[in-house]
C-alpha cells in the first residue's frame, strides 16, 4: 500500500475519534445543562465505567470463568482490589453522612440466595454480568445485544414480583460500619484473596498492570458515584425501569405490583430516565464501550458466531433469567458484589458465594447449549 492510500485512511480515523470525543463531551454538557449537573456529572461517570472495562478489558464473568477452568486468579484479585478501594472510602463515608449518602443494602433471604445462584450460571452462558452485558452490547457483541433486551425484560418482571419473593422469609439487613465494620471488610477480602491464591495454578498469581490500573479507575470512578448520586453504582434497577415504562407505554397497569406502586417507584416510572441515577450510568457504559470500540476498529458489529439454533434461545432465556435473578438477589456483579461489599452489607458476602457456585454450573452448561463458537 503506498503512503498516499494510507494518509486519507488514518485521517479518516483520527476524524472519526475527533467526532467520538466531541459526542461525548456535547452529551454530557447537554444533560448538564437541560437536567442539571449532577446528571450530566453522573453520565460522565458511566461513560467512563465503559471506557475502562472496555478499553482495558476487565470485567466479571471472565476473570471468574479463568479461576474455575485454569485456576487463574489475576482478574478475581483485581475485583477483591477495586472493591477494598471503594470500602477504605465508602464504608466512613456512610457512616458520617448517614442521611445523605446511603449503601447498597439488602436482606439475606431465601430468594436472594436463590436468585444469585441463578444468577450466577446465566452469566456465564452469556459471558457477561449485569455491566459485562451492557458493555458488550455497546461493543456489538451479537450475544448481547440479544440478551441484552431480555435481561431488562426480566428484571422488571422480577422487580413486579419481588415483594412476593422477599416475604418468603428474609434475615434483617446486616451491615458492617464504622471503622470497626471496615477493618472487617479488608480482612474479609484479603482471607478472600489468599484463598484464590492458594488455589492459583503455578506461574498465575501476578496481577497485570492493565488489571491494577482498572481496578483503581473503577474505585475511582465507583467513589464518585456515590458521592455525586448519595448511592452507590448500580446497574440492573436501570434495566427494569426501562422495561416498566415501555410496559406503561404500551398501555399496561403497575398497581397490581407492591414494588411499582411503591410512591418512589411511580415517581421513576413517570420521570425520564434522564433523572434516574442508574439509567444513566447504564446509558454512559453502554455508549462509552460503543467508543472504545469504534474507536479501535471504527465500526460497531463484531462477527456473528457459528451457534447452533439452541444457543440462540439458550442466550434468550439466559438474558430473562439474568434480569429476573439479579432483582430477587437485589443486585448484579455490580449492585450486590461489588457495591454490596464495598458499603459494609453483608448480603455481598452471601451473593458472591452463591453466584461463584452457580458459576460452576453455567459453565459445564454452556457446551452442552452450543454456546461455544465453531471455527
């Protein structure tokens, strides 16, 4: 190729990334200026949850999938990293402006159990968690942009259903606070720490320095958060919401569900989602992927995979049952893992041990399902 071809080639794509940063930036100013600054601060947060962990690769279902089947740690310990971050500032954070900013906290109960173990096998027939769908979807990975509508349909049927679920019988909400609730927290994740170190393979315990400077940019990023949004990062409330208000789009009744006729509830259903604080962070993953990918190979589509027909509605089925999970166990890889621990609740705990079990099973199922691409 002569250097006369390459030329227009390569300003062509310094033009497209140019235009990439431009929207970006118009985008966040818009909502900034039309809703206000907390929102548009806050797009900008979830655009940056979808620079890092599409950018440098990080993620949930992955780096859980690597421990399972080859007993690599790395990515499990970066997640444990992020997540003592985010405590060293959220847990005394919570506990000095308890009325102002609040944690991700949740009942330990028989359907939250439940629905994180389900949970826990959905992802990994589709590779992805509540984030890891969102920003491979924006990444035009086939596999999630078909779950990715499902996912949101189930988790508002699971959110329509969810009091009927709770009232099976649920501990009280227990959280660790103060000082003395983080110095329990560290030492929780560092015992977490050495166990999958200890069952690492020889040659695997080193974390990859793409792997630290994710975890550090998500704390960052997380902390921001809720210190913007008075909560902490959350995704899968977002996906349930947009569900509710194409149901009431389309003409139908929320007063039969204790949760949606729930005054806040019908407040978020009837407000636009550029007012609800999850919506936009999901919104700002889901484009913030869209511009690492197009930014690296300039166009959205990846190839589709060779799947049978039976993967194709296993990865429905997964996405609805992924919705509906993530709302029984009160929260994804995110809202519940992640946040859940990094606040001090102790339903966090619970949910990981769960998911990571139910990890195990969606893993030997995936095979079985066709999910794995034919060359």
């Amino acid at each position: 190729m002569t250097v006369a071809a390459v030329a227009p080639a390569e300003g062509g794509r310094i033009g497209t990334r140019a235009l990439l940063l431009l929207a970006a930036l118009a985008a966040v100013a818009a909502v900034a200026l039309f809703v206000g600054a907390r929102f548009g601060m806050l797009l900008a947060v979830g655009l940056g949850f979808g620079v890092v962990l599409e950018g440098l690769r990080f993620g949930f279902a992955g780096p859980w999938r690597a421990m399972i089947l080859r007993r690599e740690p790395a990515g499990i310990l970066a997640q444990l990293l992020a997540i003592a971050l985010v405590a060293v500032v959220a847990i005394p954070l919570i506990a000095a402006h308890p009325g102002e900013i609040g944690g991700a906290q949740a009942p330990i109960g028989w359907a939250m159990l439940g629905g994180a173990f389900v949970f826990g096998a959905a992802m990994q027939l589709v590779l992805g968690c509540g984030s890891g769908t969102l920003v491979n979807a924006g990444s035009g990975n086939p596999v999630s942009l078909l779950a990715l509508p499902f996912f949101a349909i189930g988790s508002f049927a699971g959110a329509y259903h969810l009091i009927w679920w709770t009232n099976l019988g649920a501990l009280p909400i227990l959280t660790l606070g103060g000082l003395p609730g983080l110095a329990v927290t560290l030492v929780g994740l560092a015992v977490l720490a050495a166990i999958f170190l200890w069952r690492a393979a020889p040659g695997t315990r080193a974390i990859p320095g793409r792997y630290l400077l994710a975890a550090v940019l998500l704390a960052a990023l997380a902390v921001a958060n809720l210190v913007i949004a008075g909560q902490p990062w959350g995704v899968v409330y977002g996906l349930g919401l947009w569900a509710a208000k194409g149901f009431v789009a389309l003409g139908g009744d929320l007063s039969g569900s204790a949760f949606f006729a729930a005054p806040g509830s019908v407040a978020r259903v009837q407000g636009s989602i550029l007012t609800d604080y999850t919506s936009l962070t999901d919104i700002g993953l889901i484009a913030g992927a869209f511009g690492v990918a197009a930014w690296r190979r300039g166009a959205l589509a990846a190839p589709l995979p060779r799947y049978p027909a039976r993967a194709w509605v296993a990865t429905v089925i997964a996405g609805l049952a992924l919705g509906y999970s993530s709302r029984l166990a009160f929260g994804c890889n995110v809202g519940a893992f992640f946040s859940g621990i990094a606040t001090g609740s102790l339903h966090g705990w619970a949910w990981f041990a769960m998911a990571f079990a139910g990890a195990f099973v969606g893993i030997w199922l995936r095979p079985r399902l066709g999910l794995e691409a034919r060359a």
